[in-house]
C-alpha cells in the first residue's frame, strides 16, 4: 500500500524561518489545482493501491474547499485509512472545517508553531495565540477526532518557563499528536540575515537540548509514544503518512517540488510553478529522478530508521558490511545507541542530541 504526497506551495506570506519551497502568487491557485488535478490523472496507476494520502505545503488551507475535495476524489481511494491535510490557524472557520472534512480530509496538521503572540510575531508568523487554539477547538467541534500541532522551540528570547507554559497549553487542547521542531538557521532566510547583523540571538545547544528533553519528558507523562526524534502521539495515533517515508514505503509526490519514491527510483518535480504548469500542461514534464543504489538504500535505512523508536534492524549482512569500520566498534555510541533484544539499533535520548553525527558515522 502506497501514499500519495499533494504538494501546495502557497501561502499567504513567507516566515521568517522558512526555506520551503512555496510562492506568495495566491492568483495562480486555480491554474495550478487544475494541472495538479491532471497530474493525478496521468500518474494514478504508479500509485496502486492507497493507503494515505497528505496535502502539505506550502499552505493547502490557502485553497478552497472544493478544491481540496477535487483533489481527493481525483485519487478517488475509498480504503485510504488517513487522509491529512496541514492547516494554518488563520485560515480556520467552523464553515470550511466542515467542509474539507465533508471532502474526505480525516487527520488535520495545524501549524501553531507557538502560544505566544510575541514570538509567533518574531518568527513572522501570520496568526496569534488566540486563532491556534481556536482552531484546534472548532476542528474538534467539526468532529476531527486525530488533529496534530506542531510546536517550535529554541527560538530567539523564548525562555523555558515559557516553553513549558506552551507545552502545557498544547496537552490542554487534548490533541492526539504533536510535532515538535527546534528552530533551524537555514541559509538566506529572514531570521538567518537577522542573526548574522545580530538583531536576533540563538538559544545555545545546552538550552535548547534541555527545551527538547523537557518536551520528551513531559509528553511522555502525558501518555504520548515518542516514535520519531519530532514526533509524538498518543497510542494509535502515529501518523502513518509520515511513518511509511520512515520505514521505506513506496509514496507518489503530486505537484511542484514533491518527491516521488518507488523503490528503487526517486524521482522529483522541479520547484518552479511556471515549470511545473507548462510541462503537465503541455505533456513535457521532466521529472528528475536516480536510482538508488543498494549502498544508497543501506544509507537511507539508517538516516531514516534511526529517527524512529524503532531503529534500525542490523541483519547479518548489514552486520558485516557495516561491520567494516562502521559498526564495529559499537562502544563508541556508549550511551548513545543501544542494541535492543530483538537485534534492533536504537538512539537513547542522549543520542538524540546528537542523531545527525551517530548518522553521518554510520553511513557507509
Ligand atoms: S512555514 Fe509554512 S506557512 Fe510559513 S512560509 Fe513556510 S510553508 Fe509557508
């Protein structure tokens, strides 16, 4: 069973931290729902059958609700089990609630980022604290039963005390999963150019290692599984969208920029939305794509598994291969890695602080 990925990459103004890719053209909305709609069109089969289907962004509350039931019908997969779509909180009323879930949308991602007014501002976020949580209350009343918010940390001035605060806020919305991201300087961003004139300050490692551990520590109090380094959720409630890019299920990516993997093949749109039209439209679309080699794919299990509570199974072949300078001196992720019963390799929460270097040295 397969995912299908829309990508849809507008929104209404660019934050301050963000380096998707997305456009601020709102007028070009239409013409791109129609060429999305003729890429489903032409790819259906690639996909198979369907388990779940993620409309992100970008803003895909920026379209109109029956732009979004256009999609979905489009895929047209009665058995999907998860339908989720990622919603900003300043697009949110009780009329299109209803109606993006009247259009097949079952699982919302509501990117609340923060509780507090003066840093959703700092970040340039375009809605405040007040419009989160009332999101969040009139999708319950809409009857969504499996929301998800995500949740920033170590932000410029954000203090524990208020980080706290926010993490309370967000058990007492009673949602049933919780993303949760430390802010990220990427290159050319708004809030990269402030820190490098010095207008802005980054919360140092130890801070932010501690905002990520009280995080875990009190979710996990909270009765939520910690199944992936950002992710968390109450029993039952483990995004399987984003779950099948961790453990290697094949998923079709729709529209510009969207990644598209069909083992062994990954195949891309370009990021460009003239590009995007002008080739679905006149049947000349080049999709990037490589094939990935079984090194390629021994990599990815561990960049990917690693994330997850899960880990990664070391198999015999594994084993060896790795074994060669790799794995071999496993003691050296003393503290850091742990080799469950059942042969599994696992992060510990030290590791988590430092996943990207136990990745990089474990990569072959
Ligand atoms: S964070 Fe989301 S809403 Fe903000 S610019 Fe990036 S894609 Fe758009």
């Amino acid at each position: 069973m397969a995912g299908v990925y829309i990508h849809i990459p507008f929104c209404v103004r660019r934050c301050a931290y963000c380096d998707f890719f997305s456009t601020t053209l709102l007028e070009r909305r239409e013409a791109y729902v129609e060429t999305v709609l003729k890429e489903i069109e032409k790819r259906r089969e690639e996909a198979g059958a369907i388990r779940t289907i993620y409309i992100g962004g970008g803003t895909p509350s920026t379209l109109e609700a029956s732009h979004i039931r256009r999609m979905i019908e489009a895929i047209g997969a009665p058995d999907a089990t998860e339908v989720t779509m990622e919603l900003n909180p300043g697009d949110a009323s009780a009329e299109y609630l209803k109606a993006i879930r009247e259009a097949g949308v079952n699982r919302l991602s509501i990117g609340i980022q923060s509780f507090q007014d003066e840093l959703l501002r700092l970040i340039g976020r375009r809605h405040n604290a007040a419009q989160a949580i009332k999101a969040v209350r009139m999708a319950q009343e809409a009857g969504f039963e499996n929301l998800s918010i995500d949740l920033m940390y170590a932000l410029p001035t954000q203090t524990m005390a208020r980080w706290k605060e926010d993490i309370e806020t967000a058990l007492g919305l009673k949602v049933q999963h919780i993303s949760s991201y430390g802010l990220m300087y990427e290159d050319g961003t708004a809030m990269t150019k402030r820190l490098e004139k010095g207008e802005i300050e980054a919360v140092d490692e130890e801070t932010e290692n501690a905002m990520y551990d009280t995080l875990c520590q009190r979710l996990k109090e909270a009765g939520f599984v910690h199944y992936e380094v950002s992710n968390f959720a109450l029993p039952g409630y483990e995004a399987q969208h984003n779950s099948s890019y961790w453990d290697g299920t094949p998923y079709v990516g729709i529209g510009a920029g969207a990644h598209s993997y069909l083992p062994p093949a990954r195949s891309w749109n370009p990021s460009d939305l003239n590009a995007y039209i002008q080739g679905i439209e006149g049947g000349s679309l080049v999709r990037e794509s490589e094939t990935l080699s079984e090194k390629d794919m021994y990599n990815e299990r561990i960049m990917l598994g690693l994330r997850t509570s899960k880990g990664i199974r070391l198999d015999d072949t594994q084993r060896s291969r790795a074994g060669r300078g790799q794995v071999a001196g496993l003691d050296r992720f003393s503290g850091l890695l742990r080799l469950t019963e059942d042969g599994r390799l696992v992060a510990t929460q030290e590791g988590l602080h430092v996943l990207n270097r136990i990745i990089e040295e474990l990569m072959i």
